[in-house]
C-alpha cells in the first residue's frame, strides 16, 4: 500500500497519521482542539532503533563497534525511522498498522511495526521491530510535541512520580547515577519501575495521562512552545548502557496509551 496520509476518527476524536514522514502521528485533535505541535518535525515521531542520543555516534556490538551518523553532533539521536518512508500495512476507520524496513546505516537488516489505535478517549501506539537474520541491541519509544498551550489557554501542568532521575552530563547525556528528582525545567530521563505515569492538566480544558509499561520516561520541557513526554525502553546512550537483545524469534516491542477526559 501506499504511505499517502490517514486520518483516523473516534468519537470526537481525530487523528493524522504520516507514513511518508517518519511514521509520525501529524495530529490529534479533541473536539476539535489541536493537541500536537504542528510542523513536519513535530506531532509525534517513533525512536527506534534507539531513542535520544548515542554518545559519539557509537555503539557496541560485542567486539564490533559501530557507527551512526552524528545528526546531532557530536552524538546521534532517535534513531533513523523517524526520517524515513513508512509504508502502511493497513487501514481502518480507526485503526493503522505502518512498516519500515531498517537499512543502512543501521548495519543489521530488521522490520519496524508500528500500529496506531484510537478510541474516542485514548490513543494507543504499539511499536515492534524484529531481525530479518543476526541478533542486535535495541531501543524503542516515543517523541509526541504537545502543544504548551490550547487555543491560547493556561499552560499545561505536568505531574509524575517517579523514583528516580538519571543524573545528565555536560553532553546532555546520563552519567550512570541515578539521583532523586529534580525540580524542572527539564530535559531529563526518569525511572518508573511500575511503568510510566505522566499526567499532562490543562486547566479547564482536558487532562491527558501518558501511561507504558516501559519504566523510562523522557521529560522535555525548555521550549516556550510545547512539551514532550517520551516512553522509552531505555535511557539515552541505552544501546550501550542498557541495551535490549533482539533476536530471531524474540522480537522488542513497546505500547504507550493516552487516555484523556474533559475539564
């Protein structure tokens, strides 16, 4: 099938989704609203096969090293899925499954799955990536862009327990300490070993709860425009730190649900 743009409906629910950009969700919109910031860098991208940066571009492989391209030097970040072609599998009212097949420059031959549910009050993303031959270290997550602000309203508030923050280096990148959480503003991982659990309020607007089972969570919120809230398999730097084997018959998979009620 072709990666010309779906939009998914559900109740008062609408979704965009992009194949031909990154396999990105474009939009969400709630009554009408535009939750997602808008660009063709934004709305919400799938990370894999790794998520934030690599230090270096680098990663190991038992004794082989490999390199990725420093797109965002000096390290390499999110992996290449989000700059590629996704082609779509399928397509409901309500419901797409996308594919990707990883190619150079990633050196090991593997298939992306990304499925996109909506429901009239949650949106769900599952996302899986499976070797076409060798075993290979992995990540998998989410980058979503929400809008700081709705129609012009009170900024969003963001609220999370989590029981651990990952220290960050000089370079952006986790220095192996785990420290208790700080204040924001933020461009931190968080642990949550019973998942994640991120409440997004717009006061009198609408709610949004960014739940996964995954325990990592990026949490980005310099930007005047938006913030981001990123399920994640892994820390930044994972494919070296903590990476997850991906093998023949066990492939890596990730699901992270929105669920959202009106204020």
């Amino acid at each position: 099938m072709s990666n010309e743009e779906i939009t998914l409906r559900a109740g008062d629910a609408e979704a965009t989704v992009r194949p031909g950009n990154g396999g990105r969700i474009g939009s969400l919109r709630v009554d009408g609203v535009e939750l997602l910031r808008q660009g063709d860098r934004y709305g919400c991208f799938p990370m894999a096969p790794w998520v934030g940066r690599i230090r270096d571009g680098r990663f190991r492989d038992g004794a082989t090293v490999h390199q990725m391209p420093l797109n965002s030097a000096p390290h390499a970040i999110h992996g290449p899925a989000r700059d590629g072609a996704w082609v779509t599998a399928r397509a409901t009212a309500d419901e797409a499954v996308l594919t990707y097949d990883l190619g150079d420059p990633w050196p090991y031959p593997a298939k992306l799955t990304q499925v996109v549910a909506l429901a009239p009050d949650a949106l769900t993303l599952t996302l899986a990536v499976e070797t076409y031959g060798s075993s290979f270290p992995a990540q998998l997550g989410w980058h979503p862009w929400f809008n700081r602000t709705l129609d012009g309203g009170t900024g969003v508030e963001i609220a999370f327990d989590a029981a651990w923050q990952e220290e960050r280096g000089a370079d952006h990148l986790p220095t192996g300490n785990r420290i208790d959480p700080r204040p924001g503003p933020w461009d931190d991982c968080f642990g949550m070993p019973d998942g994640v659990d991120v409440t997004l309020t717009w006061p009198e607007r609408l709610e949004l709860k960014v739940t996964s089972r995954e325990q990592w969570v990026v949490v980005y919120d310099e930007q005047e425009a938006a913030v981001c809230v990123e399920p994640q398999t892994g820390p930044p730097n994972g494919l070296n730190t903590l990476p997850r084997l991906v093998t023949p018959v066990e492939p890596l998979e990730a699901t992270t649900t929105w669920s959202w009620r009106r204020l």
